[in-house]
C-alpha cells in the first residue's frame, strides 16, 4: 500500500480521509458497531458536531428532508454548549487514537474566542503535556440556517479576518477554517482566513436551499431555508476546492458529496489535502476506511503516490 499520511498544520493523518462535522456520532455508533469503532475509528481523524457557547435547541421542525441525489437540513445547531463539552466529551475525545478536530461556531467574535480560549485552557488543564499533535481546531464560520436572513460571518471577507485572527491569537495548533459556498467568490473569503492565520481550509459547508412541501404548498422546513448536502452537490463542492487550490497555500480539507473512491481521487485531483465523508456516513458509516483503502489501491494501480495525484486538474499535460 503506498503511503497515505498527509499533514495538516501539527496533525498528522494516517490517511486522508475523515468525517465531516454534524454527520457522525462516533460514540452512538458503539451501539451498533460494537467498541472497536472507537478503539480503531474508520476516520483518519474525528471531527465531532459544532459546538457553541451556549446551550441551543435547535430550529423549529421539521429538520430534515432527503431530496434528489442529496439531503436538506436546517438543525441550527443544537447541543448543549462549551461546559457540558468540556466536562462530558472532551475525556473521551482524548482517549481516541486519531487526532480530533473540534468544531466550533459562535454569532460574534467574541463567541468565537471565548470557545476557542476554553477549549485551550481545558486541554492545557486536562490533555497532558503538549497536545497540540493530537487537538486541532475547525472555526465553523459558514452555517447558513442559525438565523433565516442572517448573513453568517463566513459571507464576509473582513469578518472572516477578524474571527479567525482573533483565534489565531489564542489558539496554538491546528486551525481550520471551515467555508460556506454561500457566496459569490469563495477565493476572497479563502485568502482573508489564510491571511489572517488559518493553518487550513474545508470546503465546503451546504449549500443554502430550500423545499416545498407538496400538500401545504409551503416551505417545508420549519426554518424555511436549509442547507443541501449529498451527492447533488459534489460538483459545486468541487468547483470550490480547484478555484481555493490556485488562490491560496494552505492544505484544503474538501467534501462535499464524496461517497466513492472516485469523490475521493476528484478532490484530490482539484487540489483538496485531506477529503471528508457526510451525508454519506448516514448510511454506511465506516465508509471512510473503505474509501481510504480504495485510494490506496487506486494510486497503487496508477503508480502514484498520493502527492502526486495532489492537483493534478491543474495542469494541462
Ligand atoms: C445533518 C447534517 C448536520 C451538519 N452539521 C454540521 C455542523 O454541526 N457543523 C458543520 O460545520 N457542518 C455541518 N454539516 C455540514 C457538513 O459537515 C458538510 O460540510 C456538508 O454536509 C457537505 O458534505 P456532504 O455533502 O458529504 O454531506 C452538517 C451536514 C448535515 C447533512
């Protein structure tokens, strides 16, 4: 098998392939899955669902829609905020033996670093020693459906700067800015977060759309607006991470519909470092190893090494 580790900021991945946040309950699935999903997750690294600083309910329902060739969603982010993360999941999180990616989203920048300033000291207090190898962040600046109407910060260049830099100041591993398509040109907003410290980029969050529901003739949602996910949008997504690879020089974490080998080896080929699985996941839940070792065997097959597939939709020859 070639060798598939990749790097993103102080992590290193054994392979590159991971979860996307929102779509994985790694601890739920022991009751399917039995213990060994967590002694040998199917994910290079776990990224768990965005946490905020307060405890959220959630949008009104419905919630949630499969649609054509993909799902909608608008959750809002439920959860029970940073105290109950830092005191339940962040000890199991530590036990994992792949790096973990937390997720964050805030409304403010205040919100932003005062999760990113509780996550630190919690793991300074808690992680034991360094854990910057083992603890990276994601600043999830794109979530379209928290505020029907709202822009998210992600839309603008000039917050984008100002969340991530603000983190950067107190944040010392792996920052990851997570992006939403949401917007007219994602390269402004891409180079605004490399410029202002961000270690990587994800490419990218759902894309906003909405349903009607057949007997009312109303918006099916109960927020109105939703985010779409699955494979109707892999080519969007991809579109995304070829035009982020020629904009900027951070390693890019690229997902959107990925649910086969082939996803995998097109976001690469567009420049993506690291690929994240999904909607996918809701149905085959450690299809993340499998698409791992189909790229293995699909580099094998063409003689490749994994650097060598990077980008390669760029060139002409
Ligand atoms: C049910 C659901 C919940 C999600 N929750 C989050 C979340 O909490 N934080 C986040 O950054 N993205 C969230 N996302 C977006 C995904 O992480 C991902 O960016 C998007 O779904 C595109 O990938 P996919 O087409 O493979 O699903 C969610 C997506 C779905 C479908």
């Amino acid at each position: 098998m070639p060798d598939l580790s990749v790097r993103l900021g102080p992590l290193r991945l054994e392979h590159p392939v991971i979860n996307a946040s929102g779509t994985m309950e790694l601890f739920e699935l022991v009751e399917v899955l039995g213990s060994s999903v967590i002694d040998d997750p199917p994910v290079a690294a776990y990224v768990p669902k965005t946490v905020t600083l307060e405890r959220r309910a959630g949008n009104p329902a419905p919630r949630i829609l499969e649609t054509t060739g993909g799902m909608i969603n608008a959750i809002g982010l439920p959860g029970p905020g940073l105290r109950a993360f830092i005191e339940r999941e962040l000890p199991r999180l530590l036990a994992l033996s792949c790096p973990v990616i937390i997720s964050i989203g805030g409304f403010s920048r205040r919100e932003y670093t005062a999760l990113a300033g509780g996550l630190k000291e919690a793991l300074d207090r808690s992680a034991g020693g360094d854990w910057t190898g083992r603890v990276g962040l994601e600043v999830n600046i794109s979530c379209p459906n928290v505020c029907s109407g709202c822009a998210s910060i992600g839309g603008d260049p000039g917050e984008t700067a100002e969340v991530v830099a603000a983190v950067r100041a107190l944040w010392p591993g792996l920052l990851v800015a997570k992006l939403t398509p949401n917007v007219t040109d994602i390269t402004a907003i891409g180079r605004a977060a490399a410029a202002s410290g961000a270690d990587a980029l994800a490419a990218v969050n759902t894309f906003k759309g909405l349903v009607i529901d057949r007997e009312t003739l109303k918006p099916y949602l109960g927020n109105v607006t939703g985010g779409l996910s699955g494979p109707a949008i892999k080519p969007l997504a991809l579109r995304t991470v070829y035009e982020l690879f020629a904009a900027v020089d951070v390693p890019i974490i690229g997902m959107g519909g990925v649910a086969t080998v082939q996803d995998v080896v097109d976001f690469i080929s567009c420049g993506a470092t690291a690929v994240a699985v999904g909607s996918a996941t809701f149905r085959e839940p450690c299809l993340a190893r499998a698409l791992s070792e189909g790229l293995g065997r699909f580099l094998d097959g063409r003689g490749l090494a994994l650097g060598g597939l990077r980008g390669t939709a760029h060139t002409r020859e």
